[in-house]
C-alpha cells in the first residue's frame, strides 16, 4: 500500500478523489488502492470504517464501469499541447479540431506575412485552457486571423483569468491578418484563450503562436 495514501475520512473525500482523475490509469489505480485498503484486516476491525468496505467495493465497480463507457471517452477527446512552460487543452470548439504547429486548413501557421513554426490554429467559438506549470512570471504570444482568411471573416480573441473570467488582453473585431503580441502577467495557474465569432460566417481561423513563459 502506497505510504503516502491518507485514508479519506468520509464518502465525500473519497468521491472528490474519484471525481477528480482525468484518466483511466490513474483510475483504476486509485480503485486499486481504494479496494487495498478496504481490505486490510487492520481497516477492517475498525468498526467505524467497516461501512466504507462495502462503499469502496461497489464503487469500484461501478466507477470502472463509468470511466470506462463515458468519462474516460470523453477525455480521450480533449487535445493536450505543450509549450515551453505551458499545457494547453482544448476545451470548447467546432470541427475541424485545433491542429499543433499547423493552421486549421492544414496549411503552415501565417499572421500577416510572416510564418511561425510554433502555435496552435483554431476557428472561432474556440476555447482553450493553458495550465501554467511555470515559475516564470509572464505568459507571451501573439495571435491574429489567419492569413488565409484575410478578409474573408471576422473574430474576437481574449485571454481571461482562469478564475475571475476577468479579460486580461481583449482585441476589437479582427478582419485583417496582423499580430497582436501579449505579455500577461500571471497570477492564476489557469488561463483562458477564447476565440468568438461575428456570426457573419466566411473564414474564420485564429492562429495562437509563439506561446511560452517568461521572465
């Protein structure tokens, strides 16, 4: 049994720790330990906790089953991107899905003129969350329509504080490929970067490129 492994007091705890794994592996594994310790012959003498034996067997069932057929489906979903500093997870967005180092036609990321080797292409009604995993004190990038689409569409991208949903960087509506360089001083773990879309339909791909923490 792993030593560090604290014994959750009540059913909630051991609901939220169950609730909280994004992954199969580490699922089952937690079941495991879970059914390890109800198990244990120390555990079971302790009349306390013998409720907890019967609770943390079924839920094991029951939660392998549920991770199996939904949750863990619904996370092999998401998309994971990693930048210097930074985890970046798709959140919310239409298909075709947000590509790494491409544009969302497939084409080499462009702003303007100028092309970039390192970003992430979206559309519009797009959100991605960035887990900062960084000491650094600044999260740096531009971002602008892509050049493909200029003037074909219009956009508005932000970036909002993971907690306050307060707008750290917000742009007017963007028709014209340019970009938009940010500097955000970070004080939440949690970003958000939000493309938004006019309505008006035509194209409307967003490039986020050059993202990273820094000092």
């Amino acid at each position: 049994m792993n030593a560090d492994f604290k014994y959750p007091d009540d059913l909630d705890e051991a609901l939220f720790k169950l609730r909280e794994v994004a992954d199969k592996d580490r699922a089952v594994a937690l079941i495991a330990q879970y059914k390890q310790i109800s198990s244990d012959q120390e555990i079971a003498t302790r009349p306390t906790l013998k409720w907890l034996r019967l609770v943390y067997v079924s839920l094991a069932v029951v939660l392998i089953g549920v991770f199996q057929a939904g949750v863990i489906s619904a996370h092999k979903e998401l998309q994971h991107f990693y930048f210097p500093g930074v985890k970046i997870t798709t959140v919310q967005h239409k298909d075709p899905k947000p590509k790494k180092n491409r544009s969302i036609g497939n084409r080499p990321l462009k702003i303007g003129e100028k092309e970039y080797t390192s970003g992430i292409g979206t559309n519009a009604a797009n959100q991605l969350q960035v887990e900062i995993y960084s000491n650094k004190k600044y999260f740096l990038g531009s971002v602008g329509l892509d050049l493909y689409c200029e003037g074909k569409g219009s956009v508005q991208v932000s970036i909002l504080h993971g907690t306050s949903r307060q707008a750290l960087f917000k742009s007017g509506w963007i028709s014209e490929s340019h970009a938009f360089q940010f500097r955000i001083p970070v004080d939440s773990r949690i970003l958000t970067l939000e493309t938004k879309s006019s309505d008006k339909g035509g194209c409307e791909n967003v490039n986020w490129v050059d993202l990273r923490m820094t000092d």
